[in-house]
C-alpha cells in the first residue's frame, strides 16, 4: 500500500474525518488546501462553513434530545 493514501472514515451522526493534508475541490473548481492532520467535511448540509465542519451537528442533536424526554 502506499505511503500517500489518505484514510477517510465517515462518522456516523458527525464529519466525514479525512487524515493527512488534502486539497478539497469546490463546485467551482477551486481548491482549497487544508494541510491539517484530520480535516473535517460536513456531511449534515448544518455547517457555516461548507464543506468544513464547524460541528453544528452537534447542537442539532443536543436540541432534539432535550425535546423528547423534557416533560
């Protein structure tokens, strides 16, 4: 296996979790580098920062749990 390939895991209730530097190509054409250890991209269509994680999952999820067992 080469030493290049990226591992990418997707969560499931959060990011699509890449590892190692990337360059994410946008619908536009354009690319954006992230040279971070583990990018994440949003895979609820929730972030302010498409298609970067900014883990507004996380407060949806929150949300929706005190709904259902506040009396």
């Amino acid at each position: 296996m080469p030493e290049d390939r990226r591992r990418v895991i997707v969560t499931e209730d959060g990011p699509i979790l890449v590892y190692g530097p990337v360059d994410v190509e946008m619908p536009d054409g354009t690319r954006v580098p992230s040279d971070r250890a583990v990018t994440a991209l949003c895979a609820c269509g929730r972030s302010g920062r498409r298609p970067f994680c900014d883990t507004s999952h996380r407060r949806r999820v929150r949300g929706e749990e005190r709904k259902e067992y506040d009396p």
